[in-house]
C-alpha cells in the first residue's frame, strides 16, 4: 500500500471521526430486522398495496419478503435514461419469481448538459443535483422499502441519488446503469467541427449533422465526460456489478446485469444472506479509491465538487488537500476524449474497469479490503461478465490491456501524475483539469481580459478582438451568483485561439464541461466573486501567472492596490428569473462554496463539530 494513499486515508478518518460517528449511529437507530412496512399501520398499508394486484397484495400483507424500491431517472428525451423505460418491468419480473417484490417508488428529475449547455437553464443544473436528492428522500420515506435500486446515469442524477440514498443508510441500496450508447462519429472529428463553425467556416446545417452523428441513438453519451466518470465511480465504489458499467444499452448482456443486480438487492437485505445497508458498505476507503480512480482515469472535474457532497451526507469529510496528494502518486491510465481520440466502447474493449483496478491494485494505489455489493474485497471486480446459455456467467477479466493507446499500465504510464491538480495564489484556490494539456499550456503567463459572460467573449472572438495571448477571466459564475453553470460555450473560440499558436487559458469561479480539458481553464474559483473573491477585483491587462507544474495560480497586483480596488456592482437579477430560475433563489442563498461541494444541504454530523 502507497505511503501517501495510508496517509490520506487516515486524515480523512480522523478528519471525519465526529461526523462519521454520528452518521453510524443515526442508521443503526433506523435499522430494524423485520421488513420495514411491518411498523405501518393498516391504514398506512392499505393506501400503500391499493393499486397492487392480488398477488402483490397478498406478499406484502404476509411480512415474510421483500419490497424493494425502483427510483429512476427515466425520460424519454435523454438518451442516457431513456433505456430505463424497460427496467422496472423486468426488476419486478425478477423479484416476483423470488417472492419478492418491487414498486415504483418515485421518479427524479434528470436535465441534460448537454442540452442547456449556453442557455439559461444550465443555472438549475448544479442545484438539480440536490433537488434529485430530496426527491429520492421523499420516493423512500413512505418506510415501504427493505432496499432500493437506483436508475440513473449523468452529471448530477447518480451524485444526488447517492446523496439521498444516504439519508435511508440503513437499507441496502444499488445501482444500475443503462449503458452508453454505440460509438457515432470520432470525438475529434466532432470537435473539430465545432471550432470551424466558430471560425464561421461551416454553417449551422453541417454542425447539426455532425453532432447527430455523434449522439444518434439510446444510451449514454460515449465521451469520457461527468456522466460516463459517474459509472466508472459507481463500479470503483463497489456499487455496480463487475464489468457492468459500460456494457452498451438495449443488448441482452444489459438486461442480464439488470437482473443479476436486483437479484443482489435481496441477498443484501435485511433478511437476505448478506445484509449490507450502503451507508455502512461505503466508507473513507470507498471515497479514497474513488478519487483515485477519476485521477488514473482522467475522469470530470465536476467530481471534485460532487465527491464533496457524496462524502458530506454520510459523516465523511473529503477536500480539494486529499484530491491534490492522491494526484501526486496517480498515475494517469487512460486516454478517453477528451483528453484522447478513444470513446468509452473503444476502453471497455481494451479492458476497461477491470484493467484499470488491477493495475492500482498492483501498484498499491487502492484500498483491496472494501465492502461492495459483491462481497468483501475489490479482487471482486477483476472479471468480467458474458452470456452462455441465455445466462449471466462471470470469467476472469483480462489484466493487461489490449490497446495501449487506450488503457497504459502503471510502468507505462501516459503521465506520471493525475489528471486534476489543485492551484493556490493570491486570487484563491481552484482546479484545473491537466490530463488533456500539452506542455506547453501547462504554464501560462499573459494579461487578463474580463468577460461577465460566456456570451461576451464569443462576440468578442466574432469580432476579431482576441488574436491575442490572454487569460480569459469570468467571474460572477459562482453557485452563489447564477448556480454555478458550466461554460463549455468558451471552448471552440478559445480552442480556435490556441490552435492559431496564441497562449489562452481561463479562470472562473463557474464549471466547466466533464468534456473540458484542451484549454488551461482554472476553475471551481473560491472564494467566489460573489462572497467578495479577489476574481472580483482582477482588470483587463493584469498579468496572471497561471503554473500547473508548480500549482500556484498568481494575479501580479500588489496587496496594496488591490485593497483599493472595488468589486464592479453588476447587476444580476436577470439570472434570477426565468426557466424556472426563481424557484431556487434560496438554494442560490444558502449554498456553500465550491470546494465544500456546493451544498445545499446541512452535511451529516456537522452540526455536533
């Protein structure tokens, strides 16, 4: 086991001992033996089983078996969550055949990125996250539930199911993925694409086509973005089944794992062979090689805010230190878009999850001796999964990749350290995503131009005013000023800069895309301007020192000067209304900063500290 990795491990457990404590405590107190409806009244159970039929009645009246909860993030206008339409039919088809049963306990809502990315709604997109959460809380209080399986996928579906999945700790809990969809058009051909329409070189006609080609069918997106670092999340932590993240939606493999995972929902039950309540199972262990594995992955800057919160509702305190110093000793793995030309299919044929864990485990970089759905230990997940027979078996996994330009190997590395590191100076602290930089944009020295929005740099580029070295800086982007939206709308102007040999890079108190990487972009900013940040005070011609290598991130404005500075006053009532804006004005009042996760919600435990 790596020095740093123990070390970290044991500052997080010590760092968290009063909230973890009070987080155990509160789910044993929940917990009862018998199934969970049994505390119900006759009237409570009655309203409960009223649209079952005979049969389910007769199993829920009888207390002897278990009910589990379906809570999905199915639509019909995501491809990522539209397959979940099929699952709970055959959840429930599988637990009957066990005398078990299912309901449908609630859905949750589930925007796309994708879609709002540069329009108004993206500033709902952070604070959805929460409101999923409380939606699984209000799906699961009806106290009907001896577990719960969880559909979902994208950027902030999986990080609030798990959030409100922690408040029912004491139940078993595990989740399903729908699989990405297959491989469309390269992710570089995409892109390129995009920056030639931002040169004005091709027309809105052949843009759309592209981008259809690339997302044009059910399933998740294929690039390495939040939503795919989601699954491989899940599969690290021990909550999907082995092999099971990236299998492709809609084949019989996927609806084989489906069954084979609510079949672990009932042996991990209370009255099943193994009881394990997830908020038991996932421990400071967990978190640590969670962090590890976006960092050998080169996974979603978005995780370094929403492993935060994940941490937070169950009593475990993580921060941007502990992601810092597990960089240092992580080795980067793979080259998935974008910071490479390979999609999620291309790693999962070269041997995806289970390569990636060998490999850590081989080198000393996770923690083997973890509770998951499987059982005790990660060796567990070193297979993977195929059908003979109409039958889900389990072989041992490859553990040497079978194409190195996709999944290296620790002695081989791509790069020696993590894919995000932390920056600190005088203008704060923030993250950068260096796994998809060239040397040469690892450090950055040029004089800022502010924007207020994405909207007005692109006009800027349009106009010619920005062949330039410059350091894009856009503050006010903060969850306290607009929710904290992503700004993947900058990419292919800035990208179109660096490609013409102009040194570019960006600093924001807002988000960027999981999908970002190329441009230096400092980002997650705090404090934010919003809260008196000094990215409030930074003018246009300010020389910004931007270094990766060495971590610092330096605005060269004496203290003096900046003590005389003020804040612009800007208005910004136009982000509070409109799109549904106004109903989460109090989440905008109450969130906390980026690098305590963007929190809504009182964190577990904390109260007592």
């Amino acid at each position: 086991m790596h020095e740093t990795l123990q070390s970290v491990t044991e500052n997080i457990i010590q760092r968290s001992l009063k909230t973890r404590k009070a987080y155990l405590e509160r789910i044993e107190t929940a917990h009862h033996t018998k199934v969970e409806r049994a505390g119900l009244s006759c009237s409570n159970l009655a309203h409960a089983m009223a649209p079952c039929s005979a049969h389910e009645k007769e199993n829920l009246a009888s207390m002897k078996k278990e009910n589990i909860a379906i809570v999905s993030a199915y639509n019909d206008m995501l491809s990522a969550h539209q397959p979940f339409v099929n699952f709970p039919p055959l959840i429930k088809r599988t637990l009957n055949l066990k005398g078990a049963g299912a309901q449908f306990a609630g859905g949750v809502p589930a925007m796309c990125d994708g879609v709002t990315q540069s329009q108004p709604g993206m500033e709902l997109s952070l604070f959805s996250r929460d409101t999923i959460a409380m939606s699984c809380a209000i799906a699961l209080s009806h106290n009907m539930f001896d577990g719960a399986i969880m559909l979902g996928v994208c950027d902030k579906i999986v990080p609030g199911m798990f959030i409100g999945a922690m408040q029912f700790g004491h139940l078993p809990t595990v989740f399903a993925p729908a699989g990405p969809m297959e491989s469309g058009i390269s992710n570089s051909q995409k892109a390129k694409i995009r920056q030639e329409y931002a040169k004005g070189k091709v027309g809105r006609e052949e843009l759309l086509k592209a981008e259809s080609a690339s997302y044009h069918s059910s399933g998740t997106c294929t690039f390495y973005g939040t939503a795919n670092s989601n699954q491989m999340l899940m599969e690290i932590m021990g909550l999907h089944l082995p092999g099971g993240s990236f299998v492709n939606a809609n084949t019989a493999l996927r609806d084989a794992l489906t069954e084979a995972i609510t079949l672990k929902s009932l042996e991990l039950s209370p009255l099943g062979e193994n009881y394990m309540p997830i908020g038991r199972m996932i421990d400071e262990k967990s978190f640590v090689n969670a962090i590890v594995g976006l960092l050998a992955t080169g996974g979603s800057t978005n995780l370094t805010i929403h492993l935060i919160a994940m941490a937070r509702a169950c009593g475990i305190i993580l921060n941007w230190d502990d992601f810092d110093a597990l960089s240092g000793i992580t080795p980067l793995l793979c080259r998935m878009y974008p910071n490479g030309s390979a999609d999620v299919n291309h790693f999962h044929a070269a041997g995806g999850m289970a390569v990636v864990i060998s490999e850590l485990l081989k080198a000393g970089l996770l923690h083997e001796d973890v509770q998951t759905i499987m059982g005790q230990g990660l060796s567990l997940y070193l297979q993977e999964p195929f059908l003979g027979d109409n039958k889900l078996h389990y072989k041992p996994a490859p553990r040497v990749s079978a194409d190195k330009e996709v999944i290296s190997s620790i002695e081989n590395p791509f790069d020696p350290e993590g894919g995000l590191k932390v920056l600190s100076g005088n203008i704060g602290r923030c993250i950068i995503k260096t796994s998809a930089l060239q040397q040469q944009d690892r450090v950055i020295k040029a004089p800022a131009k502010v924007f207020y929005s994405q909207e007005a740099l692109k006009e800027a580029f349009s106009k010619g005013l920005l062949h330039m070295d410059f350091i894009a800086v856009l503050p006010y982007q903060g969850p306290k000023s607009n929710g904290m939206p992503e700004l993947h709308g900058l990419m292919p102007s800035m990208g179109a800069l660096q490609d013409e040999g102009y040194k570019v890079a960006i600093i924001t108190d807002g988000r960027m895309s999981g999908a970002s990487g190329k441009v230096a972009s400092a980002i997650h900013l705090c404090p934010e301007a919003k809260e008196g940040g000094i990215i409030s005070k930074i003018a246009d011609g300010d020389i910004i020192t931007l270094n990766c290598d060495k971590g610092t991130l330096f605005l060269d404005v004496s203290q003096e000067e900046l003590e005389k500075r003020s804040a612009p006053v800007l208005d910004l009532s136009a982000n509070m209304h409109g799109v549904g804006r106004e109903l989460f004005s109090m989440m905008r009042k109450s969130v906390n900063s980026a690098e305590e996760g963007a929190c809504t919600f009182e964190p577990v435990g904390e109260e007592i500290c």
